[in-house]
C-alpha cells in the first residue's frame, strides 16, 4: 500500500559522501516516522538513523557525527547524507517508513534497499 523508492547508492572511497534518498507514495495520510538501516554482507539488520513527524533525529552511536538524515514532508522523502565513509558503512541500505492511511490504518514499510560500497 505503500511505495518506497530509494536511490542514490554507489561505490565511493573511503572519506568520500553519499546522499541516499527514498520517497514514499500510496495509502499515506501522514508520516509519524521515516528512517534508515542496512544490512552488511553476512551481518544481521541494524538502525542506522531515524526522524520522528516532530522532527526529533536519532543516530546509531556508528554513524553519529557523520551522518545527517533530514526529511520533506512535502514530498514525503527523506534523505542520508553520508560523509566520511569507512569501509564499514559498506552494506545494503533500507529506508523504513512509518505511516498511517487516510483510514488510522498503521503501516510500516520497507524499501528496496539500495548498496553503498565504501572501497579503495
């Protein structure tokens, strides 16, 4: 019912940026929260960074001071900018989306994922 596109995955160099973007479309009447996680090859899911609709952010102790979510509300999308990647931030990264359908119906949503490879 709901749409997660993300973009803007890539191979960079260790201490280069990325800018992840995902926009979410479909059944949504609001957004209460949007955020971002990944998956390293063999490792489990982990939280990377989320913004609440109150537009408090939250950051894994990993990427605190590195990375930067942000949020259009207008367009329902929301944003990782990543700089001074290690080679550890290597992973495939999911957008998550919290929602709530014209209805009160409560949705949480997943994107496709897209790959940040952080190499020499």
């Amino acid at each position: 019912q709901v749409q997660l596109v993300e973009s803007g995955g890539g191979l960079v160099q260790p201490g280069g940026s990325l800018r992840l973007s995902c926009a979410a479309s479909g059944s949504i009447f609001s957004i209460n929260a949007m955020g971002w996680y990944r998956q390293a090859p063999g490792k489990q899911r982990e939280f990377v960074a989320k913004t609440t609709n109150g537009g408090s952010t939250n950051y894994a102790d990993s990427v605190k001071g590195r990375f930067t979510i942000s949020r259009d509300n207008a367009k329902n999308t929301v944003y990782l900018q990543m700089n001074s990647l290690k080679p550890e931030d290597t992973a495939v990264y999911y957008c998550n989306v919290a929602s709530r359908t014209v209805t009160s119906r409560i949705l949480n949503s997943w994107g496709q994922g897209t790959q940040v490879t952080v190499s020499s």
